[in-house]
C-alpha cells in the first residue's frame, strides 16, 4: 500500500511538471473600458466598449491575445453587438536565434528555464519509467531542491527581466498628485482613469421666452369705424382681436373678422374729456382684455397710454397687427419662443491592469513538493 502511495505521487508529480511546460507561468492583463449611452441620449441603454489584452509568458513562447467587445453593460458583464479577437504567438528560441546579437531579457530568461525544467522532466521520466542507474532518494532530491531554487529564482527575477525588457511602468497616471502603476512585485495590479475620454451622452436643456408686447393708444377722437388690432396668446392657442364700439349698437363700428375671439372696447358713453384722452381709452382696453383674456396673459399699464402685454405661456407666437388704428403705436419687447442648449456630457477610460504567476508555476511548485514528499517516504 505504501509503495502504491508513493508510485501515485510520483505520476502526479510528473504529470503536474508536464501540464506546467504546457501552461502559461505568468500572466499580466490588461483591460481599458468606457461607458456611454445608445445614440448618446441618456434615455436609451447603457453601452460599454472593453478592450482586453492578455499577455501570457509560457515557458518556451509568449503568447499575446486581444480581444474587443461593444454593446449593453449589464450586470453580468457585456451583451456584445459587436466583438473582435486577436491573438499572436512568439517563440523564444525562434526569436533569439534571429535577433543577431540583440538579448531580450524576458525571452532568454524563460528559455533558460525552460532548458532546466525540461532536464528535470527527462529524469523523472527517467526514474518512473525506465531502469536508473541513479539512486531515486538522492536524485529526487536534487531535482526537488533543483525545482524549488527554480521558484525562488522566478519570483524574484522575472520582475528584473521584464522590467529590463520594458519598462517599471505598468500604467502612467496623467492625474496631478497620483502615481504611476509600477511593477515592484510579480504580483500586482493598478488602475488609471482618463476623464473626458468619449461623449457619454448630449443633453438638452431648454429655455422658455414668453412673448412681450408693448402698445400705445390713441385717444378715443382719432378711432375710425371698423378700425381693430389683434394679436395672439402664447404659442398661437387663442386668437383675438379688439375693436372700438363708438356708437355703442356692436354691428355699425364691428369689422368683419373670422376665426378670431372678439374683444371689444365700447366707447359709446366716453364724453368729450374721455375722447381726448389717451389714458381714457387705455384704461378701457385694459380693462377689455383683462376680461376677455381668462389670464392667458398678464397685463401692466405703463405711462399714460401703454400697455404691457405679457404672454402666460411660452412658444413662439405671432406679433400684434394693425389695421387701421389711427395712431396706434406697438412692438415686441420679446418674442416667444424655445430655445435648446446642448451639452455633451463625457465618460471617462478606466484602464485597469493585474499580473501574477499562473498556473503553469503553481503546478511547477505542487511538483517540486510532491517530489520532495515522495523521496521522504521511502
């Protein structure tokens, strides 16, 4: 039972030393993200671009995959509309072999390993399988001990080897005050933020004109028969006009006017202080409209012959026409109307970065303890 107990640690060894020349040691990923919304109008859904690139350091190559998503954010991550990958592949010794004298650090440092690891390999393939003129304690041993200086080696000069091939600088910051990402360990992570990145969505905000008019009166003397003026409430929703009754029977002095809500002024009692008085026949028009109107408007005299006219509700509206008032004097002090103002409001890039040892080293380092388990139990 104890032979069998050591026979299966020992395939389980060699199988873990295979699966790690198989499987990456080293992993950084890099991911850049930003969020808008469909068509840029706040009210539609939620989208987000990501970009995820994956650099993954085998043993014996490197292996380089990208990949692009874009559509609804979610809760679960990105239903993609749309999605595009890449991937690249280099090998080390392909690489050195054709660099002409030029060293990269990261490559030769891993094909190094790589040579050592695929040494251990043959000797405990050796020693599983084959007849061994080697004694197995102390060759189990050595490749133990071997693969543990191996780990050690790896967590603390993978670092160098990448950052003498690239740079200390994982992300830089162009935030004032926040530092860089740097690989100071061969584990980590930082992120990085760049506002104003793309336009998340425009939005409108509208400003309301209410239509202003001024007008002046004649006095009551100067009024023709069916002379009127008319003008409209805010955004056109009622049309009125204003006639003057001077004989006070309203046909003789009404004009002929369709479609429009009648206002009329009656003159027919003014004496002859009121007929030559231009505030008379402002006061009495005021008084007309105010009661004609149902506060589609607010009204304020001004002087001694002029009325303010101030639409209540906004939009653009139809200035006052003349027909045929002697004297009548008016204009817009403002028009009504909408007006729109457009901001883009922006969304940032969040660029985010991790790097770690993989699965290829942890298996690694399950297969030198378990070497060194199998060689203490004999």
């Amino acid at each position: 039972m104890v032979e069998l107990n050591r026979q299966n640690i020992s395939i389980l060894s060699v199988l873990f030393l295979v699966f790690s020349l198989l499987s990456p040691w080293f992993v950084l990923v890099d991911t850049l993200s930003s969020d808008y919304h469909k068509d840029q109008d706040k009210e539609n859904d939620s989208m987000s671009t990501q970009t995820k690139i994956k650099e993954m350091y085998y043993l014996d190559k490197v292996v380089t995959h990208s990949k692009t998503e874009d559509g609804q954010k979610t809760f679960f991550g990105i239903n993609s509309d749309t999605e595009s990958q890449s991937a690249s592949y280099t090998f080390y010794e392909d690489s050195l072999e054709s660099s002409s004298g030029t060293t990269n650090s990261i490559f030769g440092y891993m094909h190094g390993i790589y040579k050592v690891v695929l040494f251990i390999l043959v000797v405990r393939l050796g020693l599983l399988f084959g007849d061994s003129v080697l004694d197995t304690n102390k060759t189990l041993l050595f490749t133990s001990l071997t693969m543990l200086l191996i780990v050690i080696l790896f967590i603390f000069g993978f670092k160098n080897a990448y950052v003498s091939t690239f740079d200390s600088t994982i992300l830089e910051n162009d935030t004032p005050n926040e530092p860089d990402t740097n690989m100071t360990f061969i584990a980590g992570f930082g992120n990085t933020s760049t506002q104003n990145y793309r336009t998340d969505y425009i939005e409108t905000v509208e400003t309301y004109r209410y239509e202003t008019s001024w007008m002046s009166l004649p006095q009551a003397d100067w009024i023709d028969s069916g002379s009127y003026f008319y003008f409209n409430s805010g955004a056109n929703i009622n049309e009125y006009y204003v006639w003057f009754d001077k004989n006070g029977d309203g046909t003789s002095d009404k004009p002929y006017v369709t479609n429009r809500i009648e206002i009329v002024v009656d003159l027919s009692e003014f004496n002859g202080q009121q007929n030559q008085s231009q505030e008379a026949l402002r006061d009495s028009t005021y008084s007309s409209i105010v009661s004609n109107t149902a506060n589609a408007f607010t009204l304020v005299k001004e002087g001694s012959s002029s009325i303010i006219l101030t639409a209540t509700t906004y939009g653009e509206t139809d200035n006052i026409n003349n027909y045929n008032v002697n004297n009548f004097d008016w204009n817009t002090q403002e028009n009504g109307g909408i007006d729109q103002t457009t901001t883009s409001v922006y969304s940032p890039l969040e660029n985010s970065v991790r790097w770690n040892p993989s699965i290829g080293f942890v298996l690694f380092f399950i297969s030198s303890l378990l070497d060194f388990t199998y060689r203490n139990k004999d």
